[in-house]
C-alpha cells in the first residue's frame, strides 16, 4: 500500500509504525483519513484507502 499511496502522491511521507491489536491508521494533511478501530471500517483495499486521499 505504502508504493500506491508513492505513486499517487510522491511528496507522501509514508511511516509504518509497528503495533499490536489490529490498529490501521492513515492521516492526509493532519486529518485522519481511515481509522480501522474507531471506525470500525476494517482493513481498507488499495482502491478504497486511494479514494479518500
């Protein structure tokens, strides 16, 4: 996921930030995009996450 979201925005700072408990987290521009728990929206594919960027 991390080289669709490259290629959609190169100038992306993309970090992968280990954890446990399933958490998936992704903010664009200070805003949360996708929150896996809190939105209880699970795991996002490729297409889903690149539509809300």
């Amino acid at each position: 996921m991390e080289a669709s979201i490259k290629q959609k925005h190169p100038q992306a700072d993309v970090e992968l930030i280990p954890g446990s408990g399933g958490t998936f987290l992704v903010h664009a521009d200070g805003k949360k995009v996708w929150d896996k728990l809190a939105d209880n929206s699970g795991f996002p594919d490729e297409a889903a996450l690149l539509g809300t960027l």
